[in-house]
C-alpha cells in the first residue's frame, strides 16, 4: 500500500478517536459561552492583516514616495528617507470582496488625491479615533467586554470606545467619531447595524473614506475558541456606487499577561500638529550617517491668525 494512502487512512482513524480538537481545530460549538447561551467573545483581540496599510491587494510601495532613476520605480521621498526598509509599506493580500471598491468618479478622484497626500491627510496621524470599521483592523489590540445587553470594546489607539447595545436604545443626538452601534443575535452570530458617522476617518492610510452617510453592518462570527470572522458591508451612496463588503479573521490574544498598554497618541503628536505655534521651534534637524534631514515648520492655511497670536510677537497681534 503506497504510503500516502496509509497516512491519510492513519489522520482519518485518529480524527474520528480524537476529534479535530486533538489537532487545534476547535469546532465553533466548543465556543466559549455566557449564561445565556450566547458565544463569549470577552478577551483581547487583534487582526493579522495590513488592511490599515491598504484594504486591497498592494505590492510594496514607499510611505511617500518620488520618482527615481526611472518614473515609473518610485523610492522614498525626503520625509522618510531616512527610514530605509522600515519606511515601505508590506505588501499584503486585500480583504475587500472582489477586490474593488466601487467610488462614484468623482470620489475616485479624491481618493487618489488623498493617497498622494496621506502624510497630511490621513486623521490616524493626528490621532483621531479611527471609526469603524477601521479601528477592528488597526495594528493594535483591543478588548471586548460583554454583557447580556451591552457589548463594549475599548481600543488601545487613541483610547477609544464603542458600545454595541443589545437593548432598545434612543438614536444618538449627532454623529461621532465611532457611530451608534445596535446589536442583535442571528443565532451564534453577532449582527451589528452602525450609523450616525462623522465623515473625519478614514478606512485606511491609502485615502479610502467616506462621508457622513456611511452605514456599516458587521457580522461577528465564531470560528473557534480562539478566531472570529469578521464581515463589515459598508454603503455610504455619497460616496460609494453600490454596497461592498470586507471580511477577514480576528484572533485572540493567548498570551498569559495580555492586555491592553498605555498608547497615549495624543501627547505624541502635539509636536505634529502644533509645533509650528511654538515661539522657539523645537524639532530644527536630525543628522544621521548618510543622511541629514532640515525640518521647516510651514503655518497651516487659515491659522495665520493663531501664528500670530502663538508666536510671542505681541506687535503682530
């Protein structure tokens, strides 16, 4: 009997003796679960994938690039020269369904516009609170805390929060940041209707966004103890042609001690973003072995008059 056939007829018996659990496969009906029947999806979680570089399938490509020796071969631009290999993008397989993501014309345009200006642009570098869907693929982890009638998740990016509400809940008074989440149970699936969006995140550092029509309708379902599919159908008609989807796993952080850490990201770029008010400017140059880099604060347009008022010129004011 050719040894092939014997190990798949010995990894059958075994399987049917054991059970797949023997091997790591725990079957979603071994799902941890609450009193009331519900899978547990309590614990810290985390994607594995470079969706929050770009949600479609992307080669490697510069943070910010200009053109080389030859115009179509982009390198780093000046910003980020100094960074070497660690100022390229991962390349990374897409997680929108079809691969597409269906922008009105006009859209597309700015899309385009956003991306060659992502280091100005995208609102993660200031710090603001990510929205969803993008703050469940961010490259940080966070913490779900359930309940019989609520879900909270706490991110460990900018502090942020949501809460999904399992209960009759009265529609928020204006838009935020993370939305108003409303939930419901399609048997071991989580179901979660979100709306009531600003329109000041973004969905990744390559300029995908949105307007504040955005709804999202996320779908949480168990693969095992330990992995969660994530879907998240997104239309937003101001900006978008049609619905679109996006799906990938969630993991479970299995470490003993996990956690979430102190990212407090606000005091980081106070220097980014207000730096140029400063009456002395602190951050001037950096020199290193091959390169040295100059850094020119320019004023914003329309804090001219902050500038001024900032800028410890009283004669100016």
């Amino acid at each position: 009997m050719p040894n092939q056939v014997k190990n798949a007829m010995f990894l059958t018996v075994a399987l049917a003796l054991f059970g797949s659990a023997s091997f790591g496969l725990t079957p979603a009906a071994a799902q941890a679960r609450t009193p009331d029947g519900k899978p547990d999806f309590s614990g810290i979680w985390q994607a594995n994938t470079t969706a929050n570089w770009d949600l479609q399938t992307h080669a490697a490509r510069p943070m910010v690039a200009q053109p080389g020796v030859y115009p179509d071969v982009p390198v780093l631009a000046a910003p980020v020269v100094a960074l070497g290999t660690v100022g390229w993008v991962p390349p990374g397989m897409g997680v929108v369904e079809g691969d597409e993501i269906p922008y009105q014309p006009w859209a597309a345009q700015r899309k385009r516009e956003n991306a060659q200006n992502w280091l100005d642009r995208d609102p993660e570098l200031k710090c603001y609170m990510p929205g969803v869907p993008r703050a469940m693929y961010l490259p940080y982890p966070f913490q779900v805390v359930q309940g019989t009638n609520k879900i909270m998740m706490v991110f460990e990016f900018a502090n942020a929060q949501r809460t999904i509400h399992l209960d009759d809940v009265a529609p928020y008074p204006a838009d935020a940041y993370m939305g108003h989440s409303v939930g419901h149970w399609d048997g071991d699936t989580l179901v979660v209707d979100a709306s009531s969006f600003t329109p000041y995140t973004w969905f990744d550092r390559s300029g995908n966004f949105h307007s504040d029509a955005l709804h999202v309708v996320e779908r949480y379902t168990p693969i095992s103890r330990d992995a969660i599919q994530y879907e998240a159908t997104i239309e937003d008609s101001k900006v978008f042609t049609r619905p679109w989807k996006i799906s990938f796993p969630l993991y479970r952080r299995l470490e003993p001690n996990a956690q979430l850490m102190d990212f407090r990201c606000v005091e980081m770029v106070e220097e980014t973003i207000y730096g140029h008010l400063r009456k002395q400017q602190l951050v001037k140059h950096w020199e290193g072995r091959t390169v040295a880099v100059d850094v020119t604060r320019k004023v914003p347009p329309g804090e001219e008059v902050y500038e001024r008022l900032w800028s410890g010129n009283p004669e100016e004011k």
